[in-house]
C-alpha cells in the first residue's frame, strides 16, 4: 500500500533524532531510508523535520500545510474583504500554502501606518508604508498564535478602479504566489483595501533603492553584474512556465541589502486594468512600446520568446545609460519601424559579443531568440569567470570610450532632454495594420551606426521619464 503519512510505530522510532538530517549517524540515516519509502515524505523530513502539532514531516521550513491551513481556517469568519472572490483567493491560498511564502493574507488598510506616496504608473500609484501588526511567518506552537515580523516596511501597489476588480485578474494572481520563494522576484505579501476609494492594494515587498531606470546613471556594480542578475531572475519566471508580460526597467527594482545591491524583477503579469474582462484582455496590448517585441504589437500573443525581446532592450539600455527611443515619439510610426526591424544603437562603443547577443535577443523571428537559460549562464560567465578573449573585447571597448574627447563621468554637465511623447509607463497599444516583422538590413540601419560622441551629451536630471516602478 501506499504510504502517504508516517505511522505511529515509525514516528515513534524517528522522533528524537536530531533536528538536522545532516547531524544524523550513519545507522540513523539508513533505518529513515528502510522506514520512509515514500520519496516525498523523506524528502519533506530530510529538509524540514516533523511538526510539532502532527508529528508528520514538514511541507516547509517550519510550515506543516495541513496544521497550518486549520489555523487559518479558524480565522475566516474574523475577516473579509468585503468582495469574495478575493476572500476566496486569499483563503485558497492559505489552505494550499506548502510554506510560508505562498499564502497571501488580508490586512485591514488602518494597520498601515507612515503612508507615503512614491510614483504614479500606467495603472496606478505605487506608496511605501509600514505594517505596524506584521506579516504571518509561522505559527508559534508555545503561544498558538502566528509569528510575525512586525513594524515591517512595506510597498502598497494601489490598483486603478479595482473595486470591480474581475475574476480574472484575481486568477492571474495565483501563479505568480509560485515566484515568492525566489530571490530575484519581487515578493506578493497580501491585499488591503483603500477605504476611501474602495480600490484593492497589493502588499508587496519594498525595494529600498527604486527601478534600474532610476540607477541607469549610477550603476555601481558593473553593466554584466546587472544584466547576470536580471538574466537570472528572467529565467527563475520562465522555469515555472510564467511570461511577464511587461518587462521593462521600471519593473526591475533595486534593494541594497547589506552588503550589496540585489536586482529584483517586479509586477509580473500585473499590467493590465483591474477591472478588464477577459474578453477584452484577450485583444488588448499592454506595456511600454519599446520593449513590446515586433509580434506582439501585430496582436500575437505574448511568450517567453517576448519577454527575452524586452531583455535585449534592457541590455541595450543598460549599456547606454539612458532608455531606448529617448529622443522620439512612441508613437504608432515608430511601431511601424521596430516592425520594420528598426532598434535601438548603442550610444558607447561596446564589445562585438555584446552587440551579437543584443541583436540575437530582439530578431524579429521569436524561435531566433536565446533562452533566459542560456542568457543567465552567458552573462554570469562573462561577469566571473570571463575568458581572456572577452576581457580583452571589454578592455578595448572601455580604452575607447574613455579616448572620446565628449565622454565624461559627470552627468551634470550634459544637456539632453527626452521626447515629450517618449512614454516609459505601461499603456494599451493598440495599433492596426502593422507590417510583418523583419530584421533590418544591417549595412543600412542607421540606428546600429549611430554616433558614439554625440549622443552622451544627456542631462540625467532633465529626462522626462517616470521615477519610479512604472506599471503600477
Ligand atoms: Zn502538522
């Protein structure tokens, strides 16, 4: 027969072993093997131990899902959030949550304290605050009572007229619960409700230092640092089947977490309005029009092969300093020309494996385009462990830029100003007739020849961009 839980008799031989599978003796290790034949379930007590409160294995780091989801259940008829499907997607997720990281839970806006406003995005505001009573982070077997970090900072993401907030979106939500346990993505703790508005808030973790765009003129840690970190969080989102949807550099926030900076990729498939229906939403185009790859504009449906386009821009950006197309309209004309293979041109000489990688990402053809795998694995490598071939394209590259009598480190003294219709906040695209995608003709895109010294003459302070987490 199966064994889908540890008897009495086998719980009773195993319940004094040490706490840490790694401190067991030898003939401890093999009477867990003989006892447990489940894999599961030896798996579950090789990483977390036995509950306390059931005495079977752990489904997490001091989480038991069943044990757990009874704690919770207690507490239902104690809240609502006044819409239920949202009760019942809070609740679903409480009762599924195998750890710690992947239950949502409610939180009555009045516990928030020290609200302040940060930045406006395409679909609403985004503030700081602290949460006063805490976030849930296990339950306490000696008080029975939650654990939880309290005074804990937090971002509030308010949700434009979400107080018809559709089934839809709330389903959207679930999967991206799966992102919480990674380190690269931005973590979802809970909803609250704006009491004046009656529009829904995501509880979200804070990054302290706000959106890459922000940083693009101070990146202390190096273009490859930067882009081996973005590379792997895109790949953590791609290895559980996600698409983003929306990335851009307003989405990629930074958090200085002593002793350094950590990169992490925010609102993933959170752009779109709270109230749309699905019939809508399936026709609808949103995001930020520079990093839509050339299919989606023409109404195809967003992939994984979209989403590495968007990383090509980002790349693009990253070396440049400044954001793609910060000179023109993002208008429909220059939908036409990235249909038409037009791209973005580096401003700075940078190393031919560089443009090569850049011009793999945002080919026209999505099945030309790398994987976040292969993206992950080539940046980290040319960032630690760089052979003596890339060090000398870097170092070159580098001698270059330094020789051009324009460059300067000193963003103060350069005066440029970003187009009025570049928009750097997550819209709806909607464009008719557009051309099939293709690469342009290398020898005559104007765009990749573009001159170096010319175009680092840019005012930072003046760039018409948003300040902060943009697809709110
Ligand atoms: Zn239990």
């Amino acid at each position: 027969m199966e064994q889908e839980y540890l008897s009495e008799d086998i719980i009773e031989q195993i319940k004094d072993f040490p706490f840490y599978f790694q401190h067991f003796t030898k003939e401890q290790k093999l009477l867990i093997d003989k006892l447990i034949i489940n894999e599961e379930l030896k798996s579950r007590y090789k990483n977390y131990g036995l509950c306390i409160e059931c005495r079977q294995p752990n489904t997490g780091s001091n989480w038991c899902q069943s044990c757990n989801a009874k704690h919770f259940q207690q507490d239902f008829k104690n809240w609502t959030s006044g819409n239920p499907d949202v009760d019942k997607l809070i609740q679903e997720s409480q009762l599924n949550a195998k750890s710690e990281d992947e239950k949502l839970i409610w939180i009555e806006y009045d516990r928030f304290e020290n609200i302040k406003y940060i930045a406006k995005g395409g679909f609403g505001t985004i503030s700081k605050a602290i949460c006063k009573e805490g976030i849930i982070a296990n339950w306490n077997y000696e008080t029975n009572q939650w654990n939880k970090y309290s005074d804990f900072t937090v971002a509030l993401k308010h949700l434009n007229n979400s107080k018809d907030i559709t089934l839809e979106f709330l389903n959207e939500i679930i999967p991206h619960l799966r992102m919480n346990k990674y380190e690269h993505t931005i973590k979802l703790y809970g909803i609250t409700k704006d009491l004046n508005t009656n529009d829904f808030i995501m509880v979200i973790e804070y990054a302290n230092e706000g959106s890459l765009r922000q940083m693009l003129d101070k990146l202390s840690y190096g273009e490859l640092y930067i882009l081996s970190e973005i590379a792997s969080g895109l790949n953590d989102i791609h290895k559980e089947g996600l698409i983003h949807q929306d990335f851009h550099s307003g989405n990629i926030l930074y958090s200085f977490v002593n002793p350094a900076d950590f990169v992490f990729i925010a609102d993933l498939g959170l752009c779109r309005p709270a109230n749309e229906k699905s019939v809508q939403h399936n026709k609808n185009v949103y995001g930020v029009l520079p990093y839509v790859a050339p299919e989606v504009l023409r109404g195809k449906e967003y992939t994984q092969a979209s989403d590495i386009y968007s990383f090509g821009i980002i790349i693009n950006e990253v070396f440049n300093g400044i954001p793609p197309y910060h000179d023109m309209a993002h208008d429909e004309f220059l939908a036409i020309r990235i249909c038409q293979g037009f791209r973005p041109g580096f401003t700075i000489k940078v190393p031919q494996l560089i443009e090569d990688i850049f011009k793999q990402c945002v080919d026209a053809n999505p099945l030309k385009r790398p994987t976040a795998e292969y993206l992950k694995v080539l940046f980290s490598k040319w960032n630690y462990a760089a052979d003596s071939e890339t060090e000398k394209q870097f170092s070159e590259a580098a001698k270059f830029n330094k020789e051009q009598p324009s460059s300067t480190n000193n963003s103060t003294e350069l005066t440029y100003t970003t187009h009025p219709q570049a928009i750097y906040t997550s819209r709806l695209l909607k464009f008719n007739n557009l051309p099939e995608p293709t690469n342009a003709d290398n020898t005559d895109n104007d765009c990749l020849e573009e001159d170096y010294s010319e175009s680092t003459k840019i005012d930072f302070t003046k760039l018409n961009i948003s300040n902060s987490q943009d697809n709110i």
